[in-house]
C-alpha cells in the first residue's frame, strides 16, 4: 500500500513536469530565438557537384531526373568537419545554424530508414550527416535547426511537374491498401519527422515548401501539436502555413519592421547551394549593413552558405563570413545586449536599444558631415562614445521647449577619421535614466518661460 502511494505520487510528478514543459508559450519558446541575432543557413546538397539550382534545376527541366541523382556518386563529403564548421560559426557570433536534412528533391542527409534515397546508400560519403553536425554544434553551445522540405518530389506518391522514372523502390513503405497515396505520403513525412526529432532533438525545425499543398492536406495544425508533443521546446519557422511560430522573409530585406520575431535569410551570392559559376557575391559591407539593418529591426539574419560536395566551404564564403564576425566582434555590446531601436523618424539611420533601454546606438553607413542629429529624446544625456574605439564625443541640445516636453535636436561631434569603422560605426548614447520619446507633430509653445 505503502509503495503504492509513492508510485502514485511519482507519477503525479513526472505527469506534472510533462505537462508543465508542454505548457510552454510561445514567448517562452522563443525565448533564445528572439535573442539570436546571426544564425548560419547551409544548404548542402548533390546540386554542388554539378553547380546546378538546388531542387529546381529538376523542376524546370534543366536536367533530367536521373542525371540529377546521378550527382549523388560524386558527393563524396570526404573533408567535411562538422567541428571546424561549428566553431566558425562560434567564433562569428553565430548563435544557431540551419542544415537542409531534405530539400525538395528528396534526398535525405541522415540515416533514415524511410527512404533510401540518403547520403548513406547512395553515395561514397557511406554516412549520416546530420548526426556530427549536431553533436558539433552542441559541444560549441549553438542552437541545432534542421531544414525539412515537407514538398518531395522524389516520393512515388507526391506529384511532379517533371518527367520522373519509377521511383517506388527507393521506398520501403508497404503498399497500405486502405491508404491513399495523399495519406501515405504524409505518413512517410510524419516518420521522417518524427524520426529527426526524437534523433536529434532540434531547437529548431525549418519548414519549406508549405506553398504546394493546403494546410489542410498538410494537416498543418495537427503537424505543429505533434512537433511539440515529440519535443515541447522547438521553435518553428513559418513555412508550416499559420502554425509557424515566427515569420521568414527571404532575399529582400523588409522596409517596413515586421510584426512578431522574425529572421531575414539571405544567399551571399544569388544561389542557395554551391554554384561555383555565380561569382555575384555581395559585398562584405552589404552583408555587415543587412545585419545591422536586421537587428535594428528586431530580427535576426541567417545568413546562407552552400558548402562544397566534399564538405568545404568556398573561400568567398569564409571571407563574408569571417568579415561579419569581426564586425560583431567589434561591436559585441550593441549586438547582443540590444533589441529593436527607434521608431522611425528620430535618426536617419538604423538603431538599436540596449535591455532597459538607457543606451541608443547609432548607426552610421557614411561618414557624416557637420555633426550628428538625433531628435526627440526628452532624457538628459549621460554620455556619447564610439563603440570599439570609445572616443568619448561631445553633444549640445539645440533648440526645443523642454519646459515644453518638447526637446530639440541632439547635435553630436562627429568622430575622428580613424575611429570610423570601415563598414558601419556604431555610436552609443548613454541616458540618464530609461528612454522618453518624443513622439508629437510638434505644437505650439503655450506657455513661454
Ligand atoms: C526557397 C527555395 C528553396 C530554398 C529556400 C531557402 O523556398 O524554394 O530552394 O531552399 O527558399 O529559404
């Protein structure tokens, strides 16, 4: 009786520390996210041997099915360092990194026994790829996301646009007579899903392809409860139709600041996976810029790279990389200890807020001229420095009513040459207590002193 009630109490316990972890709300769970800042998006692939579109290369016909998976006996993975990338990424200021575990043409980077269209079976690499991605990231304490394409035109019961032979052998699944092939695809989808998360345990899971079907025949909403039922802390993209948790502009960083967390993925080049003949990469600067530009809007970046078949990252990718990780490096205070900053109007340029919001950080793309003009702070001014250098520069309030509550501008001394970051300075405003903005049309000064 005795050990009966003990059991009975465990039970409870346990119970009640699932249910608690299930409880999880979206803040909560975002909670990293949000705070991320740089994240590394790999898309790794057999479209590298031959620089060809990932995916889509098939799709639009440029090659034909078989040729396309004829890459994989070339994909060799034979100096890929899970390690040696992790601690790139570390060193960068990455926080998380995304790897394509399955793009839209199916083939899978781990050991997966749904299919056997994997890296294992079908190419000299002989490996799971995804396991040694994820212990390394995890031993450099960066947060693992896997992209999963739900699309899969691979799949003998997924319908293609393109010619494609026989694929069933591939798959192992019986033939389920009371099945339709629309609901054993999603079982196939399901198993692949399922069989990531309980393997690796994701922080993440990146969605993509959501836009070929409905979210009813995703069966998006019963989708997203079993992803936090396997693993009640992952984070999801927005590709999963509305069940997303945060949203994914991609390419053209937005004008307007987005609602909600977000991320902004980006190519350096204009192709996703390794395509040696795109030599259009962007400029470092560019890259330093949209970062700033993300996180003064609250978002963070993941940045793309596409690495090599056999595992190595170009060398125009190390660099764009190793650039903006100076960058930060630099500029650690105002990255990570920031949020969003200013609303539009106060200063012609991005800005970030540190936590409590008693520092502003500027940030300058040019080198200014005259002075720098910040508008609409009601608070004193403690002190104004550059970051990295920490010339200290002398500002004067001009103009305004602060009887008023109307403050003027801020004329700040502009900085030395030499203390003017090659790519964007930062300035940092020290207040004297908690921001208060000015946020008026402007009136008339009623009452005059
Ligand atoms: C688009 C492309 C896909 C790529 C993804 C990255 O959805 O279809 O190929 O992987 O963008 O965000």
């Amino acid at each position: 009786m005795k050990y009966f009630k003990i059991i009975t109490v465990l039970v409870f316990l346990v119970a009640n520390q699932i249910s608690a972890q299930e409880k999880l709300t979206k803040e909560e769970r975002l909670e990293w996210f949000k705070d991320a800042k740089l994240g590394v998006f790999i898309h790794w692939g057999y479209y590298g041997v031959k620089g060809i579109g990932e995916s889509w290369s098939m799709y639009h016909k440029r090659i034909s099915y078989d040729d396309y998976m004829a890459q994989g006996k070339e994909f060799t993975a034979k100096n890929y360092d899970p390690e040696a990338w992790a601690k790139l990424f570390k060193k960068i200021g990455a926080r998380y990194a995304v790897l394509t575990t399955k793009h839209h043409d199916g083939v899978a980077l781990w050991d997966t026994k749904f299919s056997h269209l994997n890296v294992l079976e079908k190419t000299p690499a002989k490996r799971d790829l995804v396991a040694p991605f994820v212990a390394a990231l995890r031993k450099e304490n960066l947060k693992v996301g896997l992209y999963y394409s739900l699309i899969d035109w691979s799949h003998p019961d997924y319908d293609v646009v393109f010619p494609r032979p026989n694929t069933r052998k591939n798959y192992p699944q019986k033939k389920q007579n009371q099945l339709s092939p629309w609901q054993r695809f999603l079982k196939f989808n399901n198993g692949q899903l399922k069989e990531l998360s309980d393997t690796f345990k994701p922080d993440l899971f990146w969605f993509d392809g959501d836009w070929e079907k409905s979210s009813e025949q995703w069966r998006a909403q019963s989708l997203k409860d079993s992803l936090l039922t396997w693993n009640p802390k992952v984070v999801v993209n927005s590709r999963l139709k509305t069940y997303g948790d945060y949203s994914t502009p991609e390419q053209g960083i937005p004008v307007v600041r987005p609602d909600g967390a977000w991320e902004f993925c980006m190519t350096m080049n204009d192709n996703w996976g390794y395509f040696p003949s795109d030599t259009n990469y962007k400029p470092k600067s560019q890259i330093i810029r949209t970062f700033v530009e993300v996180i003064a809007s609250g978002g963070n970046l993941l940045l793309n790279i596409g690495p090599k078949p056999d595992g190595t990252i170009a060398k125009e990718q190390v660099e764009r990389l190793e650039a903006l990780g100076d960058w930060i490096r630099k500029h650690e205070t105002a990255v990570f200890n920031s949020k969003a900053g200013l609303p539009y109007g106060h200063f012609y340029g991005p800005t970030m807020l540190n936590k409590d919001e008693t520092k502003i950080y500027l940030a300058l793309f040019d080198a200014p001229k005259n002075y720098i003009s910040l508008k609409g702070i009601q608070n004193k001014v403690k002190s104004i420095k550059v970051v990295g250098s920490n010339q200290e520069l002398s500002f004067e309030r001009n103009g305004g009513a602060a009887w008023n509550n109307i403050p003027g501008i801020l004329r700040i001394e502009i900085p030395q040459e030499k203390n003017l970051d090659p790519n964007v300075t930062i300035i940092e405003v020290e207040l004297e207590d908690a921001l208060k903005l000015y946020r008026g049309h402007g009136n008339a000064v009623e009452l005059n002193k």
